[in-house]
C-alpha cells in the first residue's frame, strides 16, 4: 500500500509497522475524540517491508500477564520477576507499569481478535516461561499467554485488521532515511519530521511531521547467528544516533539459549516452557547444576552462559549435519513430551526441526547454540514513550519525538529480557505512546497551536540524503566491475557479523572489543561509504536501501561497542572476562552514548526491590 497522495504536513508519523507502531497507531485513533475537531488528524504508517512481514509475526512462544488462568499469580511478582531478571538495571517504576497494565493489554488483545490457545473452561491459557515466578522467586507461574508457538502472527494480524478497520494510512516499502531534530537558537530540541525514501518510485520524500514514533524493532542482524529476520539492521537506532541522540544500555543484546544449529532459527523458549530439557555430550541435563531452584526455565543470561560453559569444558556436541565441525552445541531433549503435545502446543518449532534439521523431536535429540536474539538498549524513552536525551544530570525531552517497541529503552528489561516480556512491552508502551500523542494533538487543537519547529535541520537532511543517494546510484567503477566485499553490501553485512560475534557474543573483554572496534573503523566503516550500486536505477533498487542499512548498523556498532567497553563490570547479558563480576558501587547505572562514543550515565530508579545476588 502507498498512500493515496503525500500531504504537506502530519500530525502523526509512525515509522514501523510491527506490535508497537500498530499498537501505537491504534492507542492514538481510540483515544482521539473528534468531536468538535475541524478535521480528522493526518496519520501515516511507514514501513520498509510489506507490514505483515514485520518480524512480530515470526513470535512464538507468548506474551507475559499475571491473568492468574492457571494457577494464583499477582502483577507484584511479575514486576519482581522483570526487576530480578534484568539484573537490577530495570527502572522500577517503569517495570511495575508494565507487570500491573500486562493483564488489560492482554485482554485488549483478545477483544481485537487474537486467537489465543484455551484452557478447557474456555479462560485464555497460560505456559511457564523462563524467569517467571511465584511468590517472588519461590517456583515457575504459568504467567506466559500463548496462541500453539504462533503468538506473533497472531497478534500481527489482528492488530493490522483493526489499523485497517480504522483507515489507517500505510506507505509501505518506503525506507525511512532520516529523522530531523531542530536545535534552532538554543531552544529545546524539537522533532520536525522524517526523510524518506519510495522503494517502488525511488523518490524522496521530505515529510513534516508534529510528532513522529520510532518503532523500527531490533538490530540482531549485527550478529551473524541470529533469530531475527533480515530486516532487522537497527535503523531506528542508527537514525536517532545520527540526528544527535544517545542510545541507552546499547551494550546489552540477548543471546537466546535455542537457536536450531548452525541457521540461528529461533527454537522457542516454550520448548523448555513444556518440559524440554537441556543435555550435554555426557546425556547430563546440566542446568540443574548451574541454577538448581529453576533448572532450564532459570533466565535466559543464565541459560546461554551455562551453555557456553559446557562447551568450553569440552561437553559441546556437533551439529549432525557437519559431524566434523566444532562441538559448539548442546542438545535440546524434546522427547518426553511425545508427538501430540509436539504437534498440539509447539507446531511451528516442532516442523522447523524437521525441515531444516531433518530431526524427528519425538524421537531424537536436537543440536542447539544460542543466537543473537533481543537488543535490550535502545532510545531512552520515559512512561509515555517520549524520547529524552539525557545529559548534565537531567532528561530533557525532545518534543514531539516518542519510541516503542525493540527499538525504545524504557528500562523494563535492564540487562537481561525475560521471555514473553517484549510482545507486551511493545503493545503496551506502544498504546500509550500513541495515547500521549493523541492528548498533545488535541490539547493544541483546542488551545495553541503545536509549536513550529522550523524545518532547517529537516530541509538540510533531505538535501544531503539527495546528494548521498545519487552518489550510491552513480557507480564509480569498482561496484559496477567486481564482487569483492568491500563493493557490496551483503557482504560487508556477513563480515560486521562475524567479526562481531567472534569479538562481543556472550563473553568479551578488552582486547576483543578494542579489536571489533579497530577493524570498524579501518577496514568496516571505510568500505560502507565507499560503497556504490551495481545499477544506477533507483526504482526497486534493493541495493540502495541495503548499502544504507549497512552503513545503519557499523553506526549502532561503535555505539554499542563504546557502550560496552565503558562498562567495566558484568551483568546480565554482558559477561567481561576482564571484570567477571557485578559492580553495583560503580556500574548500577544506565549508560547513554553518542556518535562519537561518549559516555554519560543515568542513575537507575529503584523503587521496591534492593538488588541481590542473582543464580537463576
Ligand atoms: C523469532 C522470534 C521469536 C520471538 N518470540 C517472542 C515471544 O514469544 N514473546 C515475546 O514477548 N517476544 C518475542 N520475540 C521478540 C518480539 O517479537 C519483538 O521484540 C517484537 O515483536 C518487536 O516488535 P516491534 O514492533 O518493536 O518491531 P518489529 O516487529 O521488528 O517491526 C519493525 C518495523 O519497523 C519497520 N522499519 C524498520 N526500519 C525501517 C525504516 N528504516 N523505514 C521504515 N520502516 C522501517 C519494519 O518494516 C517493521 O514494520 C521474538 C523475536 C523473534 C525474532
């Protein structure tokens, strides 16, 4: 879908059209009363894929809400869950907004249409996941709402059905370029608009906008093994970075403990959830040993390093596809659970295993590895989903600028995401990011105008973004002539990923990530910006839009690794071989970085829970 025509100015732009941006969209259409207003406001969704290909749709396992279904569970646990599991770098306040609110957004879900799994008396069903726990740690809750392992596309697709009823606007593989922040005479930075690019026409277009929401998902693609989908190159990110943002804790990133062997296909946790276990080459189920009180269903932090222990002990096995390769896996036993249950709850992992393994889980074990799964930093955003740069001690908020979804950091996660925990951050920081643009709309339909930010930093992006382009189309020689990596992108992409994943998966330390960061910068970056097409036709030019993802995640790159290398200590999804342990007299605080790799730090808000040591 491509808008019918572009208009000179929007109330709203929305750039992703995954839970959170259609969350976002409907949170602001819902809460927009029009009476009495002159007119309908001007709402466009952006997305760079076809909407329903947004990778919420490849969700498995479920979504977090202490509904209570299954067994007694209370929204206070859930919030003690959130805050253990991101090993105390959450924001209390924000977390307890997310455990108290999940049962309502749930249920909101099912009233739009989300076809979840039953129990037999017809309530919503409920699976155990990891982290989640009851009465503050004691055993593991069926907190987690499920639909079999098909939770994504299901709430995709009844969140885009009601976007649709409500007429919503898409431009659909349009690949939003530039965001455009003005700083005009010392005044508070204001958000002006977007610059974007139509991939069917290959037209730029300079969109004015009131106020915008970055909902562009994650960056698991800085990884070569990852669950994410190609799309995922961190855009939202690397747009707020360039437009003189800082990211927030960008140097966590969530290894998840069942990628299928050697592809990175995301094995859910829901496997676990229904009794799956963990063996080493020895047939051990080993996560006993690690995290006696919660086993396979500890953390995800817990799991993955657990996993990579064994195999540094020599324990690992072999994917039986390349029986000479390392022994870099362990394997997942989903045998005891028999094909109904296989079949009936975990279809999706369960034909995923035979297709690209040509495993029968019923009958026999499956090689796994951790995969890059979940970026938990992002664009530092307060409750209702405003952006704020953080700098001298104090947020300051950009107006009219808000995030939701992977791509925000609002604190719920910390430094380790539990499972389940993201579908509902999405949907429901995402609803209530729409809802305060609403009430900002309205507020100056009645009163005031919204203030005009002026759109010098905008006309300025555009033009340099014109010249860029026509620099990528006007190929120079060596693209044009041969496929060495340095002229394409795809390949640039595989060498980020395996020098990333050689230098900061799982275990790092200084050296490795002063390596990453070296090999960047004179090798990586260099090649990206010298990059030009293999055809100068900007219409459908895949090329284009990939030469500038490239170049979106080498800039999320040195942020996270400058990120990384700043913070001396380990903690959650960061393990420092260097400083092996957490620092909370030093480090129990959120870095914000820069372009250029500065660093300044926000102390984290603790509420109701003192941090405490952490096994599970
Ligand atoms: C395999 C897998 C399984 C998962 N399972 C679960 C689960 O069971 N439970 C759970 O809670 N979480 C799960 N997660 C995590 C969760 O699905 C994601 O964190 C969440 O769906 C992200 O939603 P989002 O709206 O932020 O982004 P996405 O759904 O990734 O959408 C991003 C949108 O941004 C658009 N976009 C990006 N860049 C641009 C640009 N430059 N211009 C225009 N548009 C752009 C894309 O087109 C897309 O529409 C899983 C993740 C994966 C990868």
């Amino acid at each position: 879908m491509s808008p019918q025509q572009v208009k000179d100015k929007y109330d709203l732009i929305i750039v992703g059209a995954g839970a959170a941006g259609l969350s976002a969209a409907l949170g602001f259409l819902r809460s927009y009363d029009l009476t009495g207003a002159s007119a309908y406001p001007d709402v466009l969704v952006i997305s760079k894929l076809q909407s329903l290909r947004s990778h919420t749709g490849s969700a498995e396992g479920g979504i977090a809400a202490s509904l209570g279904n299954v067994e007694k569970d209370d929204w206070h646990w859930h919030y003690f869950d959130t805050v253990k599991g991101g090993d105390y770098l959450v924001d209390q306040d924000m977390a307890e907004i997310l455990a108290r609110e999940a049962p309502a957004t749930v249920v909101q879900l099912e009233h739009d249409g989300v076809a979840f799994s039953r129990l037999d008396n017809g309530k919503i069903a409920q699976r155990l996941f990891g982290g989640h726990t009851s009465n503050f740690g004691e055993q593991s809750v069926h907190r987690t709402a499920y639909a079999a392992d098909r939770i994504g596309h299901q709430i995709l697709h009844s969140l885009w059905q009601q976007c649709v009823a409500e007429d919503v606007e898409f431009a659909e593989e349009w690949y939003v370029t530039d965001l455009a922040i003005e700083r005009n005479d010392g005044a508070e930075a204001t958000c002006s608009g977007v610059v974007v690019l139509d991939t069917h026409t290959g037209e730029l277009h300079e969109l004015k906008a009131s106020n915008v929401i970055i909902a562009t998902g994650g960056a698991g693609r800085l990884f070569h093994t990852t669950s994410n989908s190609w799309d995922l190159t961190g855009d939202g990110l690397a747009l707020a970075v360039r437009a003189g943002l800082k990211l927030e804790d960008s140097e966590f990133v969530q290894f998840h403990p069942t990628g299928l062997a050697h592809t990175g296909i995301l094995l859910s946790e829901a496997a676990r959830g229904e009794g799956g276990v963990l063996r080493n080459s020895e047939g051990e189920a080993f996560m006993k040993r690690y995290a006696p009180e919660h086993a396979d269903l500890s953390a995800r932090d817990v799991v993955t390093r657990s996993i990579a222990s064994e195999v540094r002990a020599g324990r690992g096995v072999a994917d039986p596809l390349d029986p000479d390769g390392p022994k870099d896996c362990v394997w997942l036993d989903l045998r005891s659970l028999g094909r109904d249950i296989l079949e009936s709850k975990l279809p999706e992992v369960y034909s995923t295993i035979r297709n690209y393994a040509g495993i029968d889980a019923a009958t026999d074990l499956v090689p796994v590895k951790p995969t890059a799964h979940y970026t938990m930093g992002g664009i530092p955003i307060n409750a209702n989903g405003e952006v704020y740069d953080y700098h001298d001690g104090a947020r300051h908020i950009v107006t009219g600028l808000y995030a939701a979804g992977e791509c925000s950091c609002g604190s719920v996660h910390g430094a380790n995401r539990l499972g389940a925990n993201s579908l509902l951050d999405a949907c429901l920081f995402g609803h209530r990011s729409g809802v305060a643009v609403a009430h900002r709309v309205m507020d100056a339909a009645s009163d005031a105008p919204l203030p005009d930010a002026g759109t010098r930093a905008l006309d300025a992006a555009y033009a340099d973004r014109k010249n860029a382009i026509a620099a990528i189309l006007a190929p120079t020689g060596s693209a044009a002539s041969d496929n060495a990596s340095e002229s394409n992108p795809y390949a640039l992409m595989s060498a980020l990923g395996g020098l990333m994943e050689k230098d900061c998966a799982i275990r790092c330390n200084t050296e490795s990530i002063a390596d990453a960061q070296r090999v960047i910068k004179t090798q990586l970056a260099p090649q990206a910006e010298a990059l030009t097409a293999h055809s100068d036709v900007a219409e459908f030019n895949q090329e284009l839009t990939a030469i500038m993802e490239v170049r979106n995640l080498i800039t999320v790159a040195q942020v996270m690794l400058a990120a990384t290398a700043a913070r001396k200590e380990s903690r959650g999804s960061l393990f420092r071989t260097d400083c092996p342990e957490r620092d909370d007299a030093n480090f129990l605080k959120h870095s914000h970085v820069d372009a250029q790799g500065a660093v300044e730090w926000e102390p984290v808000t603790i509420k109701d829970f003192k941090p405490e040591a952490r096994t599970y």
